[in-house]
C-alpha cells in the first residue's frame, strides 16, 4: 500500500549550492524507495550578497515505512 508523505526543508546558499543540496535530498528519497510527486518552492528570500534561503515543500509517495526522525 503507497503512502504519501510530505517532507519540509530549507536551504540556505547561492544557487548551485541550494540545487546541489536539493538534489541529494531527493536521491536519499529515492534511495529510500521513494518517488517525489511534487516540489514547490514556499519561501525564498536573499541572503546576504550572493546567497538565498528556499524553503521547499516535497511531497512523495512510498510504499514501505520509513521510521520518523
């Protein structure tokens, strides 16, 4: 049986480094048995002179139980 589960992060970095991190997070998603359904961007701001905070909602399904940490 699928579920779907939601997971909240946020960022901080220049482009590359928030893309960098948002694909690692994604592959440990997928690494974990996961497909991501959805990523929306819910918060973003500068930081700073060259840098951003993005707060990214991740929605995914799975269909084995991961243990909450």
């Amino acid at each position: 049986m699928e579920k779907f589960r939601c997971l909240v992060i946020d960022l901080e970095g220049t482009t590359k480094e928030i893309t960098q991190k948002l694909n690692e997070v994604l592959a440990t998603i997928e690494q974990e048995g996961g497909t991501p359904v959805d990523i929306t961007v819910t918060h973003a701001r500068e930081h700073g002179i060259d840098g951003f905070v993005v707060l990214y909602t991740i929605t995914y399904k799975i269909s084995k139980e991961i243990s909450e940490e």
